[in-house]
C-alpha cells in the first residue's frame, strides 16, 4: 500500500516563501495497491494527482466531511468532467439534507460554474456511516469522530498493513488530556494497532485552549490518541496556515523534547510518499 | 468493485455517546448516560452523590445492579416500578420523557427530584442510548 500526500494544510490553501517544504494545499491522499487507488479528501491537493493515475476510468473519491478546505478541489477533479469516466463520491451521511444536496450547494452556481448534477462522467455518491466494505481491493471502516458537522474518519486495511486517516479531529473538548479508557476515546477503531496514523495536529497546546470548539488537536492531542491506540507511527497533519516552515519545525522540535514516545512521529509533507 | 461487509463489534462507544458523556463531564447537574440495554455507562460526579457510588470504583453498571441502589416511590409513598421511571420510558419508547418522584438517598433521607431523559440517536437514526439528567425538587423529606 501506498500513501501518497498531495496535500497537508488546513483551513485554507497558502502559498509563500516561508512554507514550500510542509507545503500549502489543503487535504487529499492518494491511497493505491497496485492496479488499485482510493482518494481520501478532495482538498486543492487533488490537482496533484499524477497524470497517470488520472487515467483510469474508475475513481473512488471518499470524503471525511464537507468543510471547504476538504472539498475546495473536487470542482477541479478533470474525471468529473470525462464522459467515459466513473466517479464515486463518498461521505458521511447527515440527518437532514442528502449528500449529494450537501455538495451540490457549492458545486453549483453563483459558487461554481456547473452545478454537479450536469458533469458528464457517470457519477455516484454513496452516504457512509459506521460502516465497513470493501473498494478496490482495500477492507475500510468508517466511524463517526469528533468535529464540528457530520464527520468520520477512515481505517484502510490492506492485508496485513492498515492506515488511519482523521485529518480533522478534536478527540477530547476543551481538555489536554484524552480519557484513559479506550471505550470512550474518539476514533479508537480507527486507531487501534494501526500502522499509520494520520491525525489532525493543526494547534501548538497554547493555540488550542484559545480554539476549544473549533474541531481540531494539539500536537499533544494527537501523540496521546496514537499512544493509547497502539499506533505505530504517527504522521501529524492539517498544519495551520499560519505556521510557516520554521514555525512548524520549531513547535514539532519543542513538542519531542519534551516527550518519550516510543513509535515514530513525524510531520505531514506535500509530496511526502509512504509505504506500508 | 464494492462489496458491504458484515457490522463490525466496536471498541469504543459510539460518537454520540462519548460526546454525552464529555458534555456530562462538565455539568453540575446529575447525568446519567445509559445504552440500549439500560447498562449505566457513565454517570458524573454530581450523580455520585445519588448512587451513593464514584464512577471510577464501579464503572459501566447493568440495570439490574444500579437500579437498586435507590428506591424510587411516588408522593404516597407507593414504590415505583421500573417502567414507571422516565429513563425506562425513553429506553421503551425512544422518546424524550419527564417525571418527578422521591427518591431515598444513603443517609435515609428522601429527597424529590426531577427526571427528564432523551434518546441519543444520531445522525445515521442510530439508537444509541439516552441520557437523564436529575435535579431536586424540594429540601429533604424527613
């Protein structure tokens, strides 16, 4: 399995001098096993994809929620707009409004040009929930977390290796600390024992006691979530778009040094490519 | 290719739930959180004082076992049975319920309180449990 990071950044897309190392595109991951690709998120990475993949005519597109740094790029998925392909859209399921409704309100004008329901390829959206299935050769989980709006996270096995992706998350509300019991932790399932986690570190724990509410971890946050689920390396992900290269270096540097985890930690990169 | 697979057994509670349970957390009033079965699967520090229990020496609790720790009757004296009680409702039902009753607490002291439960069912209209919060009525009945 393959994990490509098309995109890292959260909130919003940055360009500048001071950040081309993490990179400034918003959240999207290319998840592939031989003839076999899943994308996680439609953030402005997207437009990343290699050329080659894009040449397939199937395209699994699945969605952990609807905020717009998520989204901002699915307008720009060229498949969207190829009459010979097969795009699957899917994302969590709401209580009122359809997905399809959900995504139709920016897909479509005065936001955007065309409205979705007009796009030439053959077009699904599937609505998930606490659900397990298989897609393209890979078993996924999908369980509700914790974030503002409905939102769930992904556990993708693929044999004998798994990865997690919670890019947005705030597993405990207005604490540091995470419950010591893992019944009652936020996204436990999707964690437990998995090779890779990919978590939600957008705040230092300064910045998060002035963003309680807001959705999202602190570094530290993150760290103790991989530590109580058994994770085997923790890659931390939806960068603030306020901290630029040196900023991030310095918080994650900080963050270490004063902590003994046991299993890798590092920060997300654009580009970044793992192998599981 | 998609296929749907069999439901998976869960771990950890549901999103819902645990939300509950985080707002519980940071209440002053008595909640408790229980799940479809009526198991008690949190109650906060200020329901300890109800049980007569902490949450951290007892842990989830089953019906049958925290229903017994007070004894519930009516304003004469009749005791209440278990489905007369408004968390047992909302578990019946799945619908928000209200009630008040006398309750007799450790010291043997009885106490009026007020009980207003509501079902947790999320987004995916999934039963999850229900929640009760309590509160006293009046001063102590001695």
């Amino acid at each position: 399995m393959k994990i490509n990071l098309l995109g890292t950044r959260g909130s919003h897309p940055i360009s500048n001098q001071e950040s081309v190392y993490y990179g400034g595109s918003t959240p999207c991951i290319q998840v592939s096993s031989g003839q076999h690709q899943i994308i996680l998120d439609a953030g402005t990475g997207i437009v990343n994809l290699r050329s080659s993949r894009s040449e397939k005519k199937e395209h699994h597109i699945l969605l952990t929620h609807l905020h717009m740094d998520h989204i901002q790029g699915l307008g720009f998925f060229e498949p969207l707009f190829d009459s010979e392909s097969e795009v699957h859209i899917w994302g969590p399921v709401s209580s009122q409004d359809s997905l399809f409704d959900r995504l139709q309100r920016f897909l479509s004008p005065p936001l955007f040009p065309l409205s979705l329901r007009d796009v030439p390829c053959d077009l699904h959206v599937h609505e998930l929930a606490d659900e397990k299935f298989t897609l393209q050769g890979f078993t996924i989980f999908t369980r509700f977390i914790s974030h503002p709006g409905p939102t769930i996270g992904f556990r993708i096995q693929n044999g004998e290796k798994s990865m997690a992706y919670i890019p947005d998350h705030e597993p405990m509300i207005g604490s540091l600390d995470i419950y010591a019991d893992a019944n009652w932790l936020s996204g436990y399932d999707l964690c437990n024992n998995c090779d890779l986690l990919i978590h939600d570190a957008q705040y230092s724990t300064e910045k998060y006691l002035k963003r309680v509410g807001w959705g999202h971890s602190s570094i530290k946050h993150a760290a103790e979530l991989a530590k109580a689920c058994g994770a085997k390396h923790l890659v931390l992900f939806h960068h603030d778009p306020s901290h630029t290269d040196e900023m991030l270096n310095s918080l994650f540097e900080k963050f270490i040094d004063g902590n003994d985890y046991t299993f890798p930690i590092e920060l997300a990169r654009e580009g970044m490519e793992i192998d599981l | 290719m998609i296929v749907t697979l069999n439901t998976r057994r869960y771990m950890a509670h549901d999103i819902e739930i645990i939300l509950s349970r985080q707002l519980a957390d940071s209440l002053s009033v008595p909640v408790f959180i229980v799940d479809t079965d009526g198991t008690l699967l949190f109650y906060n520090e200020p329901a300890e004082y109800i049980l007569g229990k902490r949450f951290v020496d007892t842990g989830a609790m089953p019906v049958a076992e925290w229903s017994t720790l007070f004894q519930p009757f009516d304003d004469d004296g009749n005791r209440l049975l278990p489905k007369e009680l408004p968390l047992v409702k909302t578990l019946y039902r799945k619908e928000p319920a209200h009630g008040s009753f006398w309750i007799k607490s450790l010291n043997g002291s009885s106490h009026k309180i007020s009980v207003t439960s509501f079902p947790i069912i999320g987004r995916a209209k999934k039963f999850s449990g229900a929640v009760a919060i309590f509160w006293t009525d009046q001063k102590a009945k001695e």
